[in-house]
C-alpha cells in the first residue's frame, strides 16, 4: 500500500488492460504522492493524460519524468507522444532529433520510427518513407512494416502499400501482426469497410 512503484504499475494495468480511466488517475495520483521523486510514475501518468487528451497537463508531468531521470532514453519518448498525439508536429520532431543524441540502451529499439510517425502526419510521406526503410534494417517489427504502408500510401504509391499488406498478411501466421495496425493503412487506400472490420477485431 506505501510503495509508489506498486501504485504505478497497477495504473498502468488499468489504463491499458482495463480501460478504467477512474481507478488508473487514482493510482498514479496515489503514486506521486508517495514518492514525487519516481520519474516513471510522472511518466506514465503523461502517458494516461495523453490518451484522454489532456496534453496541457501531460506535459507538465511528462517534464517532470525527464528532470528527475534526465539520462534516461524512456522519457524523451512520452514527450514525443505528447506532442504527437497533441499534433504538435514541429515540436515532436524538435524533441525527436534532441532524443537522438542519447545512446539507445541495449536490447531496445523504443522509439526508433518516432520520427518517421511524425513526418506521415505532417506532410511529409516521402521522407517518412525513407525513414522507415532505414529503422526497419534495425527493427523488423510488423508495425513499423505497417507504418511503412501508411506512409506509401500517404504518398500515392498505392501498389507499393498494398504489396506492403500482402508481405504482412503473409507472415500473419508464424508472427502475430495486430489489426490495428493494419487498419491505418487499409483505410488510407481506401478500403474502409475493411479498416472497420480490422478496428472491431482489435477492439
């Protein structure tokens, strides 16, 4: 009951397996009060203000994360989130290009197509598509493969996109590839009705 890392990782299990909005800002509220000096507690909490769109205070909280952990590749991350979800594109690029000086920790790619993510949603598909081409020879992730279609699409290159989604589709039965992120493509090329159905099984 007195240990703020506790209280941290069960709001973090409420956010993102429960959906219960109520009890996750009560834990990670009791969790700063515990301990205002654990970053990650600060961090997450940026991270349930993002989801519900409260950027102003994400930020706020985001910033403390980094101050009390300033060498630590995970809190740059939220920010980028907050910014990104909050499009405010210039500054998530900005915090982007800043959190590329750290040395990425071993054993963790987090975070490498932050900046191909934010180029899609700002205009900017052809770079976006070279940049995810260039963390993919890092990360053969599905999602980074999906983001990659997004950004194909984004640019016109809709055959390339499409062949994208017949790669994934291939693959779908000896690696999982979450719907959702199938969804994002599908309904950049149109196929709407396909993206819902993609969204209702990832729901």
């Amino acid at each position: 009951p007195a240990l703020a890392e506790a209280h941290t990782s069960l709001a973090f299990a409420q956010l993102f397996g429960d959906w219960d909005w109520a009890a996750s800002e009560a834990g990670f509220r009791r969790a700063i009060a515990l301990d205002p000096g654990y970053a990650t507690g600060h961090q997450w909490y940026a991270e349930y203000l993002t989801a519900l769109g409260r950027f102003d205070e994400a930020l706020v909280e985001a910033r403390a994360a980094e101050e009390l952990d300033p060498l630590s590749y995970a809190m740059p991350t939220t920010l980028v989130n907050v910014f990104y979800y909050a499009r405010r594109f210039d500054e998530a690029l900005e915090y982007q290009r800043r959190m590329a000086a750290f040395a990425l920790p071993a054993g963790s790619l987090g975070g490498l197509a932050d900046r191909a993510r934010v180029l899609e949603q700002c205009g900017r598909a052809d770079e976006a598509v070279q940049e995810y081409r260039e963390v993919l020879l890092q990360d053969d992730d599905s999602r980074i493969h999906a983001g990659l279609a997004c950004a194909l699409a984004l640019a016109g290159r809709g055959d390339e996109a499409r062949a994208g989604l017949a790669r994934l589709a291939a693959i779908e039965p000896v690696r999982h590839v979450p719907p959702y992120a199938l969804a994002g493509p599908r309904a950049l090329l149109g196929d709407i009705d396909a993206a819902f159905v993609l969204l209702e099984e990832a729901l």
